[in-house]
C-alpha cells in the first residue's frame, strides 16, 4: 500500500496530476503575450502622438495672415463678451493678436478658453500652381485676393479698368513670378508686403505712369521676385503694400504689414 501510494504520488504534490502543468504553462504564456501586445500597441500610440505633435509644431510654425488675426480677434471679444476675460486681459491680447507672427503664437492666445481647439490655418491644402495664367480686362476690374495660388506665369491685358493682384496672403510656392502686361488706359495695381520684390525695369512707359514702393530695408529675406515686363500706355502700374485702414488710422497704429518685418 506504501509503494502503491508513493508511486501514484501524493495529494500535496503539484506536479503529480498531469493535466495541470499544461494548463499552468499555456496560461503562463497567453499572459506574456497579452503583455506584449499591449506593449506594442502603447508604443505604437506614443510614436503616433509624437507624430502629431511633431506635425502641430511644424504647423505652429507657419506665418499667420490678416485673416488668421482677425479670427483671433473676435474669438477674443467674444470670450471678453462671455466674461471670460477681463478688460485688462483682452487689451492683452488683442495687442499681441494684431502683432502675431505664427499660428503657435495665436493658438498661446486662445489655449484657455474651453471649445475653441487647436487654431489652424484657414485652409492648408497641397497647392499646385498652374503655369500661366492670362487676365484680360476690357473694361470693370478683376482681382486676386485672398489665399488665392500664385501661378508661374500671369498675362494681364488691361484696357479700361482696373486689374489688382493681392499677394499679402496669397499661397507661395516657387521664388519668382513672371507677369507680361499690357496696360493701355487702365491701372494694374500689386499689392505687396515685405518679402516681396518687384522688378519693372522691362517695362516700356508711353505716356502712362509706372511707381514702386518698398518702405522696408534691403534685409528682409525674399520670398518671392516679381519680374514684369511689356508695356504701359496711358494707364498705371503700381506696387506698394496695403494702406492702413480707417480704424489703423483713427488708432494711429501702424500698418498691418509692418508685424511681418524682422
């Protein structure tokens, strides 16, 4: 009976049934990769977050526009508006808004106040240029303003009206432009800003007017070069930046394009 007991084994011994080794190993193993799944998932959502992060930074980075300050703005009445803000706050704030450089700059502005999200450009879209682009005005005007795409090359005839190319907020995407224009009795005005140089020394003048203005100092880095050429007959052809609006003048503050200098 003593033998017969010790080689069946006994019952305080865990090895002895058969069956619950496997089991125990098998549990063992579904446990430590269960583990290591939820390693790897952790992983990947933290190289995921510092993606986005990375991308948010990078779009931080980006100038704002006219546009984007003014959004931030009355975000900001509004939260004054809400009583979110105090008076001393919102002066604050709108003087940085109105001189901000970058959206990480304006999104600083709006960080604490609940529903608003991260600030992002109005529209950031891949943007192809096209390669010419012809504008003919006979009479009335045409514009470009706007986040409107530079192309590499523009026509302009212009013979009695007015043809205005904005490029404080247009979309950039090559160094230099090339325009052709016509101009007879009418007036083709670029608006500018710094970064923004304007060539017209192939420009052919009759009886008509060409004037550039650039009120910024050579050091400025270049974002884009604006080569014309052809020709002007009784009409005008200016470059300048914006002019201050009436509330910029009322305030006396200084233009907007001014926040873009160095």
């Amino acid at each position: 009976m003593m033998g017969g007991m010790s080689s069946a084994g006994s019952a305080d011994d865990p090895v002895a049934p058969g069956h619950l080794r496997p089991r125990a190993d098998g549990a063992a193993r579904a446990d430590a990769e269960a583990r290591a799944d939820a390693e790897a998932r952790a992983d990947a959502e933290a190289r995921g977050g510092l993606e986005a992060r990375g991308g948010l930074t990078a779009l931080g980075q980006l100038r704002a526009s006219h546009q984007d300050r003014d959004r931030v703005v009355e975000v900001l009445r509004v939260a004054a508006g809400d009583g979110r803000l105090t008076p001393e706050e919102l002066d604050e704030r709108l003087e940085a808004a109105l001189t901000a450089r970058t959206y990480a700059e304006l999104a600083a502005l709006t960080a604490d106040l609940p529903g608003l999200g991260q600030l992002a450009p109005a529209a950031v879209v891949a943007a192809k240029p096209k390669d010419s682009v012809l504008i003919d005005c006979t009479s009335g005007s045409a514009r470009r303003d706007g986040r409107w795409v530079v192309p590499h090359r523009i026509e302009v005839r212009v013979t009695s009206g007015e043809v205005r190319l904005d490029f404080t907020e247009a979309v950039i995407t090559q160094p230099s432009l090339q325009i052709d224009a016509e101009v007879r009795s009418g007036r083709l005005k670029l608006v500018t800003k710094p970064g923004i140089v304007v060539d017209t020394d192939d420009v052919a003048v009759r009886s008509g007017q060409v004037k550039v203005q650039a009120p910024w100092s050579d050091d400025v880095p270049v974002a884009l070069r604006i080569d014309v050429s052809g020709k002007v007959g009784s009409g005008q052809l200016t470059a300048r930046p914006p002019k201050r609006t009436f509330w910029q003048w009322l305030t006396r503050r200084p233009p907007a394009w001014t926040a873009a200098l160095p």
